[in-house]
C-alpha cells in the first residue's frame, strides 16, 4: 500500500500555538493587617485579563458563644450582637472551669471559623469579652460596662438595620502599636461587603467620650483647705 500523504494546508504555527488561560485570577493574600493587593503586571498578557475581576466574598466567619451560668442581661447583648453580624455563628456555651483556649480552638476548626467573639461572666456580675483569632493569635480582652440591650432604646432616629452600618474609630487607635492591632482586629472581625445591595444612608454619625463629658458638666469645687497642707 501507498504510503499516506502528509498535509501541507495548515500551517507550522498552529501546531505551536498556545491556548488562552481561562483560569480564575488569583486571590489576594490574607495577613492580619487586611488583604495584599496584587503587584499588577507591566505587559498583560491578553486583553481578557484586564476585564477580569474577582469578585469580593467575605471569607471571614465569626463564632460567637458565651460561658455558663450568664445573666440574662448579658444573653441578650450576645443576641444583639449576632444580629449585628450577618456572617456569625452561634454555638453552645462552653464550661468555663475547664481550658477555654484549647476548647474555643477546637469549635472554630470544627465550624470553619477564624475568629471569636467570647462572652465571659464572672460571678454573675462582671462581663469579659474575649475577641479572638485563631488558631495562631492575637487575643484581646475587654472589660464591658454599662450594658444596654437594643430593647431598651427608644426614638433612636430612622434607621434601617439593612443598611449599611458605620464604624468608626478614635485618632489614639492610630498613635500606637497595641491600638492599631485592637482596630485591625474589630475591622476584620465586623469585616461586611464592600458593596451591599442597600443603597447609601447615613442620618447622623456622633461620637463621645461618656467620661470626658462627665468631667466637663460637672467640674470640681475648689478646695479651700489645700493651701493649709502645703507646708507639711
């Protein structure tokens, strides 16, 4: 039999062509100080690139639990806050006389969370709230005071609770170390979408220090003995 002809209607470069990459854009790095932008390119490589964007998801899933025998007053502002926090988790409380650490750990791996919001009562009168990032750290610990739950707020202004919230934050959280990783940590842990379908709405945005106020309405008398303890 004759031997097969080979073609010579195509082309040598088509046989050396490469196909286009149709893979998914990769995702910024994730560190605790918020998302590395990606260095861009000095040449793309085609002109579908440039129009491909990833879209934004909140990656970030908080677990929120509290210790046994709370209050009730203190359930509630667990509630609240949960409410507040459309990507939260609830779990059952944890023992408090047993390690918290290893068994907080072992509820985040288990609910695929990476951070936690730990409410902790003492003696049924103090509130500690544990912010938490795992598994490998930071930990934050606060002491809560004056506790009002979203019950007892009345005539609180035409506010919706799907638009888009507000936070803000003091000029001292800038100043020094530990402030900047208590903010990055509140930022990260509250992280929302950038872009929510609710339209943009802000009413009033006021903050104050309740102490300082204090301070100022009610200043201190002058102490007319004073002068007599100089000389001893």
């Amino acid at each position: 039999m004759a031997k097969k002809r080979k073609r010579t209607d195509a082309p040598a470069e088509a046989a050396g062509a490469e196909k286009p990459d149709d893979s998914a854009p990769a995702r910024p790095e994730r560190t605790l100080f918020g998302f590395k932008d990606l260095v861009p390119d000095a040449e793309p490589a085609s002109a579908g690139a440039e129009a491909a964007v990833a879209p934004f998801r909140n990656r970030e899933k908080v677990l929120i639990t509290c210790s046994r025998r709370i209050t009730y007053r203190y359930r509630h502002l667990m509630q609240d806050v949960l409410s507040l926090l459309p990507h939260a988790k609830k779990d059952s409380k944890v023992e408090s006389k047993q390690s918290k650490g290893n068994a907080l750990n072992e509820l985040l791996e288990l609910r695929s969370c990476s951070s936690c919001l730990f409410f902790e009562c003492r003696k049924q009168k103090d509130l500690y709230l544990w912010m938490v990032k795992s598994p490998g750290g930071p930990s934050v610990k606060f002491l809560v005071n004056a506790v009002h739950t979203m019950e007892e707020l009345k005539l609180t202004g035409n506010h919706l609770k799907g638009s888009r919230p507000l936070l803000t934050f003091s000029t001292n959280f800038d100043e020094q170390p530990h402030w900047k990783l208590v903010k990055e940590m509140i930022t990260q842990i509250r992280a929302l979408e950038k872009r929510q379908k609710a339209g943009k709405y802000a009413k009033k945005v006021k903050a104050k220090v309740r102490r300082k106020m204090h301070e100022m309405e009610n200043t201190l008398e002058p102490d007319e003995f004073a002068e007599l303890w100089k000389g001893e």
